[in-house]
C-alpha cells in the first residue's frame, strides 16, 4: 500500500504540496489528474524517493520511500523525459538497471522487447518518440517491482504506440498484480487504464475515488414540467430544489426545459423528480470529462486547462 499523511512539499515559497492525504491500495491501476502544477509529478518524485517531504509522511508497504534502498528496489519511476538515456543502448540501459533491481527478469525483458522489435545494439537518442517510451517502460516491466510510476505515460505518442504501451501495462498488471500510477492530464487516457482516480488542483487533492463510483454518482438531467393551472410555466429555482436535499453541481434553464447536474445514481434522480409529473425526463450519465470540470467549478476552480 502507497499512503502520503499530510504531506508538505515546499520549493522555495512554492507550496507544491500542502497537506495531502492519499491511499493506493496494492494491485491497483490509479490515476493522478490535474493540470500542469497541480502537484502530480511531485507525488511520483515523493513515492520514488527523489525528493523528500517537508511535512507529514510518504509511505511504500509501511516505510519511508526517501533515502531507503529496500524500499526504492519496490518502485520503478518513468520519467516524462528520456533526455538521461540518450548515451545508453538499449542492451546498455538494461544492464544498468539491472544492477539496482535484483528481481530483474532477462527473459521478461527479452520477450517484451521482441514484440516491439527494439534493436539492443542503437543509442537510445537515435529512437524515435515512441521507440524512448517503450524501451523505459520495457526496461522498468522487467525490472519486476512492486510499483510501477508513470509520469505523462502516453504524451505524445501516436495511436499505434500508446496502444502497444498500454497493452504492455495492462498485461502486466493482470499477470502479477502490479501497482500502476499514472500522471498525467488526460482524462480519457486515465479513463481507459486506471480502476481508481484521484483529481489534484494547486497542491491539494480534490477527491479520491474509484472511477466507477466518480461515473455513477452524478448524472445530467434534461426536465419538462407541467405548466401551472393558470397556464403559466412552471418556475422551479435552485435553491427550492436544494432544499428538497437534491445535490447541484450546475443548474441551468433554457424556456421549459431544465438542465441540472446532480449527484445520485440513476434510480434516486428519478425518484427524486417522479413526484412532480415530468412531461419529459432524462437522467443522462456523464463523461468522465464533464464529471471533473463540473465538480471543479462547483469549488470555484478553473477546469479550462483539464482536457479529454
């Protein structure tokens, strides 16, 4: 299990963390959004041992991630740059790490290698984009941890390689119950992957949640009430509805038409709205996308630089 406790870190009189409270469970495939300062790459640096908090504790299985060996051997960090490799070969860069990681696997590493037919023998500076991606996280596969960290997995892949890189991850996360955490800014790339999610916003975490339960828990609702008996339209407010205990995240009218974020699974919604006899009702779940810039602007965030 991966636990941060009210961690601190500071640089200089940037707070790039403050406070945070956060669990992964083991054999977990788990998301870290947010956009670009949100504190996702600090949490990676904190769990793999680069860094040190400067308040509360960052903890892999119970221990300490900082300044400890035992630990460090149970986590394999993919940076989202590959600058530090461009002087290795493959077959370089493999012998490398394999003298930190005593459960390194040649054969692992031989046969992930053989899928993608990467050459052993040609610097890694002469790979392409996609070529860097996959030969690190080859190389961080075999080395067979506990943990695996993914800073910014996919970016810039094209379609064919982030393919073959996640099928790589998935594979081995159902074969020996890696932990995979992932950075990254792309909603639809945690969406694809992760079990469970955590959205960080200016050094805080915002919610931490499994994405099935994010999905499920609020929906959109597009209502047409029946108009009063004098004929005029039904005028229904926010607030009224709100004090009748339904959870808003936006509320909006167009005429007759009502247009309502919600928190509730589908049946609630309904039985919430069943009493006033709709003429129309729809109770439409939502992208995970629009689950998270609503639930930003709700707290008063700016959601505009989240994308899918």
């Amino acid at each position: 299990m991966i636990e941060l406790k009210n961690t601190v870190k500071k640089f200089d009189t940037f707070t790039a963390l403050d406070g945070v409270d956060l669990k992964i469970e083991k054999g977990t495939a788990f998301g870290l959004l947010g956009s670009n300062g949100a504190g996702k790459s600090t949490i990676l640096r904190l769990l793999s041992g680069i860094y040190s908090p400067d308040g509360g504790q960052v903890l892999v299985d119970g221990k300490s991630a900082y300044d400890n060996v035992e630990t460090k051997q149970k986590v394999f960090f993919i940076n989202d740059e590959t600058v530090q490799f461009a002087s290795f070969t493959l077959k370089g860069l493999k012998d490398y790490y394999k003298g930190y990681y005593p459960n390194f696997s040649e054969e692992l590493f031989e046969s992930l290698r053989k899928k993608v037919n990467l050459p052993l023998d040609k610097k890694i500076s002469d790979f392409s984009k996609g070529m860097k991606r996959q030969a690190i996280v080859i190389i961080g596969l075999a080395c067979r941890t506990d943990y695996l960290l993914l800073d910014e997995a996919f970016d810039g892949l094209d379609p064919t390689m982030r393919i073959i890189v996640k099928k790589m991850l998935v594979d081995a996360m159902l074969d020996r119950q890696l932990t995979t955490i992932i950075s990254s800014h792309n909603l639809k790339e945690i969406n694809e992957v992760c079990d469970s999610a955590a959205l960080l916003h200016e050094g805080k975490i915002i919610f931490s949640r499994e994405i099935d339960s994010i999905k499920s828990n609020i929906h959109k609702v597009q209502v047409v009430f029946p108009k009063n008996p004098d004929g005029s339209p039904a005028d229904y407010t926010h607030e009224q509805f709100a004090k009748e205990g339904l959870d808003i995240l936006h509320f909006e009218r167009n005429q007759s038409i009502y247009y309502i974020i919600a928190k509730g699974d589908e049946d609630t919604l309904n039985a919430f709205f069943a009493p006033k006899k709709p003429l129309l009702l729809e109770v439409i779940p939502l992208t995970l996308e629009e689950v998270f810039i609503y639930e930003l602007e709700v707290l008063g965030y700016d959601s505009s630089d989240i994308n899918g």
